[in-house]
C-alpha cells in the first residue's frame, strides 16, 4: 500500500512538472490555490513565495513564448 501511495505521488509530481514546462498557464490555478492554502497556514514561507512567484502570469511577449533574448539583433532564443 505505501509503494502504490509513494509511486502515485512521484508520478504526481513529474506530471506536474512536466505541465508546468510545457504549458505553465494551466498550472496558474495550482499556484494560486497552493500559495493561498500557505498564507492561511503560515506554513513554509520560502515555498509560498515561489507559489505566488509562479501564480503571477509573467509579461512574455505572446510572439516568443516567454523568451527574454527574443528582440536582439542575433536573432533572439530562435
């Protein structure tokens, strides 16, 4: 029974991960409830900020995707 709870949980986790990389705009409500959920406990602070951190939308441009080199002469992360 702790095997299946264990595997379950580390298959949760890569699954999250891999959202979060691959579309991070779906995680947003996660984050949101997540950093709520520890505000209200008081818990872990260092956890709660990087949960508020990720449940802000950055301000990407839409054209690159969330590039910060995007503008240069070079031609940017393409």
């Amino acid at each position: 029974m702790t095997q299946i709870l264990l595997v379950g949980l580390v298959v949760l986790l890569c699954a999250a991960y891999w959202l979060q990389r691959l579309a991070p705009s779906a995680m947003i409500p996660l984050w949101r409830a997540l950093a709520g959920l520890l505000a209200a406990t008081q818990a872990l602070p260092g956890l709660r900020t990087k949960a508020e951190r990720l449940a802000t939308p950055s301000g990407a441009s839409p054209g690159c995707g969330g590039c910060k080199g995007c503008d240069d002469k070079s031609g940017g992360c393409h």
